[in-house]
C-alpha cells in the first residue's frame, strides 16, 4: 500500500534510471532529513549514504557551514549573471580557488549547473578551439565504452552506455568509443595489469590512426569509472593511453566529476592515476552537491584559440544563465575552505587502508569475484562462478536483490550494470561508519546468497 506522498509521486514524477512500469507497483521511498552520514526516511528510519547520494555529497548532510553560506550570499546577492562583462566577488573567487588547487597549469574557468554542462561545453570547446586554429576536420572526441559523462546530447554520446543511446538517437556524430580498462573483465588469461594497459594503448593508437590523427581532437575519461561499474584502471593506464594521445595532439579531458575534491586520497583524481589533462570538468563534490554547479577549468591554448575565435565572431556565444551563480559559488568556495580547514583530503588519504582492508575480505565471499577500489571509492562485482567469472542471467537481478537486502539492513549503495555494487560514501565517514558500512552490507551478500539458494 502506496503512503500519500508515494502515491502522489507516482502520478507525478518522472525518475532517473529507474524501471518506470515497475516503479509503477513498488513506489518510492521518500527521504526526509539528513545527519552526517545518515538520511532518514519519513518513518524516521535511519539509512547509512553509502553512495554520497549521486556520489557527491562529500561533507554529508547536515553541514550548517554551507547552509550559512548560502543564506548570506542569498541575503546579499542572490544573483547575478555574468553574461556581457558583468561579474561578481563569488565566481571571481571561485575561478581563482580553482586555478590555484588544479593539477595542471589552468588558465581560466567557464561555469556551469551540472556535470553534464560542463562535458557539453567541453565538446563544444574542443570544436571550438579545432574550427578556431583553422583544423575543421579535427573534430572526433574518443570515449570509452562504459564511462559516464552525463545525459545532455553530447554529453550523452560521450558517455558509452547503452541505456543512455536507446531509443534516444545516440551517440551523435564524431564521438567514438574505445575500449574499457576493466581488467578483471577484460583482460586475457595471465596478462598482467601493465600489459593490459599497453594493449589498450595500442587499440587506441589504431583507432587514431584509422580515423586520419587530422580528425581527432580529443580523448575524455573519468580517473575512476563511476556509473560505469566503480572501475579502477589497472596499472599504468593513463601514462600508456596518455603517450598516444601526445604522439598524435589529440588533447585529454579529465572528467573529474566524481573524483575531483579528494575521492581519491588526492585533490584531483589525475594526481593520483598519472593522468595529465588539458582541460577538467569538474561538478558535484565542488558544493559537496548543496547547490548544483559545474565547471570546466581549461588550458592556456585552449584560451588562446577562444581569444582568436570571440574576435572573428564577434563574441564569445556560449553560457547559461546560471553560469557563475553567485549562491552557488559562495557554497563552492565555503566547501573547498572546509576542505582545507578540516584537512579531508588528507583524512581520505588515512581513511583508505582501513575502507580497502575491509573491501579486500569481502573477496572471500562465494559471490564476490572482484572488490577493488581507491580512495573512498569501490566497485564489487557479483557472480555466479568464481573461478569461471560466469555472471548471474541478467533477469535474475542479484546485485538489485543485494541492494534492497542493504537496504532493509539500513544501507544504501547502488546496482550498475552487469552485477556490480558501487560504494562510495561520504569523504567524511569514521572509521566505526565504514565499519558498520561493511557490516551491513556482508549481512545483506549472505541473504542474497540464502535467497539464490
Ligand atoms: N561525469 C561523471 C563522471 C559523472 O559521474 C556524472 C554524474 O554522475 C556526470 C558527469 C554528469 O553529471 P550530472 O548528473 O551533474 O549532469
């Protein structure tokens, strides 16, 4: 029996990934506050954010900081465009914080709402920059199959899940996809992590080369995958993917969505995985998701070739009117001010051995074939045969089964495609919280396993 708010949902609201005729019997659950780690649903249960939400709210979920933040800034100018050379101290301040904590030298910042905006916009500037330098065919972004950019058309091409191009008309032209460093899933019989990384370098290559290097602009990826399965690349990978994408000028996007803000154990994920790119799409963490804000911090060429095209047009035509929204950067600013202050960064750093040591014993688990992760973020994957690495059928739905089993334990993670649970909590989670984390969810692999039995 559907509660009022449920019922009213269901006659309302569309949802993200999510069944929607099945919805149609099951409902939602609704959430009504927040507490650290914690979010409560209007019962009063109580549930451990095993995901950060959409893998992002980094400071949990009752920091008053950013609430205060966002109502002085909402008191004092609750907006302004920056649109036509207009401007304020916010996004002023913002771009500037950004600058000098990149990882790479950046030479301005473009704002946006979301994820998505800003893996759009990095399309439209790399076409941008290629029309702008006088190379009209140098247009061809290359993806890779399972990452995630987000749900905008091209963000959408770029991402390489084929629930995000059904039925949907996508990807659009000059996106290509390569293949996905998963080496537990991909990789041959007793090829080494290193080996791997060398054969998908070559792949790449090949497709450059097949392509004409002329047409290729561009090679986005995430450090860690996110949506994609929770996958971290194997040894090696972006130094190797990184020299081809060098030999033939093809520029890096870093799409540093999820891993950017510390994920990782590092201020950005490219630190921590060898990864050097030209521009950065950044979002989520940035406001610990309090407010929606995106960004793409990009290179001094990049810049330049923008200079050169803005002169010829006449403008520079690209923008929304949220760009730079002064609430939105004044909590940006306060979350990365408490990133320092409280030294998160570092506390993730310290908090890894313990969140990979617990990780690392749900191998022993009959259904666990892979548990790996870095930083503050995993992925595990369920299967049927171990040694075989044989999957469940996909209509017998264990990893969904696992997931509603966490959650009637209290613990909420998230199902991807092809059997796999993803964790990534918030970066402020104790040691006694990844505990009890860990816990639940060994509680709910056992029922899974009761249940397939
Ligand atoms: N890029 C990555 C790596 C993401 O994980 C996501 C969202 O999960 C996006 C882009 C899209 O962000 P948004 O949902 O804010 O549009």
């Amino acid at each position: 029996m559907l509660t009022n708010l449920a019922a009213r949902d269901v006659e309302t609201l569309i949802h993200p990934y999510t069944h929607l005729d099945k919805f149609r019997e099951t409902g939602p659950i609704v959430f009504e506050r927040g507490e650290g780690v914690h979010v409560f649903d209007t019962a009063g249960r109580p549930y451990l954010e095993g995901m950060a939400g959409l893998w992002c709210t980094s400071l949990g979920y009752s920091n008053r900081e950013l609430a205060e933040a966002a109502r002085e800034q909402m008191e004092k100018l609750p907006f302004q465009h920056i649109f036509s050379g207009r401007s304020h101290d916010p996004a002023i301040a913002l771009a500037e914080k950004l600058k000098e904590i990149a990882p790479v030298p950046i030479s301005k910042v473009t704002f946006c709402s979301s994820g998505s905006e800003a893996n759009d916009t990095q399309v439209k500037l790399a076409w941008y920059m290629s029309n702008a330098l006088g190379k009209p065919r140098k247009k061809k972004i290359i993806a890779r199959t399972k990452g995630y950019h987000g749900v905008t058309v091209a963000s959408a091409s770029l991402t390489g899940l084929p629930a995000n191009h059904a039925l949907f008309d996508l990807p659009i032209q000059n996106v290509l996809h390569t293949s996905c460093p998963h080496h537990y899933r991909f990789a041959e019989a007793g090829e080494t992590e290193e080996a791997f990384s060398a054969r998908l370098a070559a792949e790449l290559e090949e497709m450059i080369l097949r392509e004409d290097p002329d047409t290729v602009c561009a090679f986005i990826a995430e450090p860690v995958m996110g949506a994609g399965g929770a996958l971290v690349p194997p040894a090696g990978y972006f130094e190797a993917i990184g020299a081809v994408c060098a030999k033939y000028d093809v520029r890096v996007i870093a799409d540093e969505v999820i891993c950017g803000f510390g994920r990782l154990g590092t201020m950005f994920g490219s630190q921590r995985l060898g990864m050097a790119p030209h521009t950065i799409s950044v979002a989520k963490a940035i406001t610990s998701a309090y407010m929606p804000l995106g960004a793409v911090m990009l290179d001094e060429p990049m810049y330049q070739a923008m200079l050169e095209g803005s002169r010829e047009v006449g403008t520079f035509g690209h923008g929304f009117t949220y760009s730079g929204h002064p609430t939105a950067c004044a909590v940006a600013l306060k979350t990365l001010e408490i990133y320092e202050r409280e030294r998160i960064v570092e506390g993730v750093a310290a908090k890894e051995p313990h969140f990979l040591h617990r990780l690392a014993a749900l191998e022993e688990h009959p259904l666990v074939g892979e548990a790996r992760g870095l930083g503050l973020i995993a992925g595990i994957e369920l299967v049927a045969d171990k040694a075989t690495k044989r999957q469940y059928e996909v209509k017998a739905g264990v990893a969904a089964k696992a997931i509603a089993f966490c959650q009637e334990e209290g613990l909420i993670l998230r199902n991807l495609m092809g059997d796999r649970i993803a964790i990534c909590p918030p970066l402020i989670i104790t040691q006694a919280e990844i505990d009890e984390l860990f816990d639940k969810l060994g509680r709910a692999l056992d029922r899974t396993l009761d249940w397939i039995a």
